[in-house]
C-alpha cells in the first residue's frame, strides 16, 4: 500500500532519540490539507464545514427543539461544528448557539490533538504513572503512587463489601486507578490486605483484577478532600481542571474548573452525579453544573489569590516539562494537605473546559506552528 503520511506528529528529539512510536494513524485528507498550507487550511474549512451542515440536517429534529434550525446550519457550514457540539451547550449551562464561536468542534479535536502533540510525550503524560514520577522528580507536590505487580490479588470482603487487594501494609486505605484510564472513570478505594474469609473475585474485583494482569493497576495515596468540602458533606478528592497551552510561544493557563463529586462518590465527575464550577479570576467557583445542565445552588468554594497562583504556577511548571505537548488538560486535587497534581491528559475533553471559561480557542489552533517548531 505504500507510505502514508502520518498524522501523529514526533518532535525533532524524540525522534532522534528513537524513542518508540507507539500505533501512529493515517488521515489522508488532513495530512494533504496541512501539506497544502493556506489553501489547505480553507479546503480543511470547508470539507468539514460541509460534514458539519449535513450532520445538522441529519439531527435536525432534537436541535429544532432548542435552536433555530437555519441558524444552526448556516453555524455548521461557517465553522465546522456539528450537533454533538451544539447539543452539548446545556451540559456547560448555556442556551444560546452564539456561545459556540471561536471553539473547537468535535471533529477537529483530534486535528488538534494529534498535530499539537508529540506522541511521544503525549504517551507519557497519559501514562499516570509515569506522568506521577516526572512531575515529583521535578518538585511538584503529587501524590505517592506504586504499581501493582501482576501476582497481586483483588478481592472482595464478604462481610463489608469493601476490596481488598494483596499489596501494601496491612489495613490502610488506597485508591487504585488504571494506568491509562480517564479521568475519574477508572478509580475505586480498596484496603490493603487480603480477608480471612475472601469472597470470590467477581464484579470490580474481577474487573481490577484483570488491569492488574495487564500491568495497568497503580495504587495511589488515598488524599482526603479539603475541610471546607469534607464539611459540605464531599467524599470524592474535589479537583481542578486546569488546561496550559504552548501554542502561543510561552506555557500559560488557558482556563480552570472546579468538579466536585457527588454525596458517596469516589471520584469529582459529573457522569456520576458531580457538578463542574467555573472558577472566575478572583478565584470564585460559580454554581454548579451538571452534566444535564443544570445549575445546583448552595455554599460556594472561593480559592485564596495564593492558592489560584500556586494551581497554575504548579501546573505550567509540569507542563515545561514536556515542552513538546501543545496543551495539556492538569488534574489538581483540593486535599486536607494542600493541593496536589494527580495526573496529565494530553487527549483532554474539550467541550466543558472552554465553554465555561469562555476562552475561544479555535483560532488560536489554527495559527499554530507549533508542529514545526515555529512558536
């Protein structure tokens, strides 16, 4: 079949260093439209322009319900977007179509994604583990993390429900997380020490233990969340999105939000019952939202100035260490002991974050030559 031209891009020194390559993809029509420069850029434009429009008219019952449908076309044709992006409005609280200008729409987020980012160290910031070991090497408060190997048993206590696994010093509690799993999707606490009477690895068990024979299971310090959330009655760690850019020529903050869990929750994330919080510049949270769109009154969390400076301050820092990520989504988490970062996402969902801080970033995407080396 012959050479294809790889989407994926590896920077110059991961690739004279021969770093592994990992499973690179091909897309024809993106690699000749980058090839092409400015004209490639407006058949870009337009190839998904077109998709879009089409999308809309295939889709065009829900959106009329809560958009005018001629509006909506005439958006997707100009900009690309399609009726995912649109529909997804009510999950960041917003009602109106225009809050959509300037974004990044769905079909160009791995566009965006994998020619922004080497692969190379996207791989390794996607990999938490790994992500962990770098950022603490570097200074940055993170959490105390170590593999499970693959002769580790996850089991559950028949009596408490509770997991255990056969790692650890006996009795204390843990979260374990995938290795490369999403965020807040793959987490669970689980006791180290295995019980008198086990029962038999089924359910989550079974489910942990399989990762765990994939070497993908890591057990992390188990980070209380911090008074003010403990009081309001929050059992999952609240954490904070903070997504750093280098497309501009300098790592910067581009926005943050605050997810905090729901009551029993495990992890802050809005599939299970969280809500999400934008947090302004003087480092007020807004109401929540959740993942319906709507807005949960209540008590709301404000950062000190110190404490807003020391998230992006921390954040950029673990960025610069990989200077070859176009953007990078930080997960911060709001502890009993101060702030930690828990991990990096190099594929970071886009729609919340930069719907809420109301940060445009599509044309920021497209100037771009960060891919070159051109900051």
């Amino acid at each position: 079949m012959g050479d294809r031209p790889h989407v994926r891009m590896v920077c110059p020194a991961h690739r004279e260093s021969g770093a592994p390559l990992g499973r690179p993809f091909a897309d024809e029509v993106l690699a000749l439209g980058k090839a092409l420069g400015p004209v490639g850029e407006s058949l870009l434009g337009l190839f998904h322009g077109v998709r879009g429009g089409i999308d809309v008219l295939r889709k065009r019952r829900p959106l009329a319900e809560r958009f005018r449908l001629s509006e909506a076309f005439l958006l997707a044709l100009r900009t690309g977007l399609d009726s995912r992006d649109m529909l997804a409005l009510r999950g960041a609280g917003h009602t109106d179509l225009s809050a959509l200008e300037g974004t990044v729409p769905r079909a160009r987020r791995r566009e965006h994604r994998e020619w922004n980012n080497c692969q190379v160290a996207a791989a390794r910031v996607d990999d938490k583990l790994l992500c962990g070991a770098s950022v603490r090497a570097a200074g940055i408060a993170a959490p105390f993390q170590v593999p499970l190997d693959r002769d580790t048993r996850v089991l559950g206590d028949p009596d408490t429900g509770e997991l255990r696994f056969s790692s650890g010093q006996d009795g204390e509690l843990w979260m374990l997380k995938d290795r490369f799993g999403l965020q807040g999707e793959s987490v669970w606490i689980a006791r180290a020490g295995v019980p008198d009477s086990p029962g038999p690895a089924s359910g989550p068990a079974a489910h942990i233990g399989a990762l765990v024979a994939q070497d993908r299971i890591l057990a992390q310090e188990l980070l209380r969340p911090a008074a003010w959330f403990a009081e309001q009655g929050d059992t999952a760690l609240p954490t904070v999105r903070v997504v750093t850019s280098r497309l501009s020529g300098r790592t910067e903050t581009i926005g943050t939000v605050l997810f905090r869990g729901a009551p029993g929750a495990v992890a802050a994330h809005r599939r299970h019952g969280g809500t999400a919080h934008v947090i302004a510049e003087d480092g007020t949270c807004g109401p929540g939202i959740d993942r319906w769109g709507r807005q949960h009154a209540g008590r709301r969390y404000r950062f000190g100035g110190k404490d807003i400076a020391a998230l992006t301050g921390m954040c950029t820092e673990a960025h610069d260490l990989f200077p070859c990520l176009g953007t990078v989504g930080w997960d911060v988490g709001v502890s009993e002991r101060g702030l930690f970062l828990l991990e990096g996402n190099p594929n970071w969902g886009m729609n919340v974050p930069q719907l809420l801080p109301g940060r445009p970033m599509l044309q920021e995407f497209r100037r771009s030559g960060f891919r070159t080396g051109r900051e």
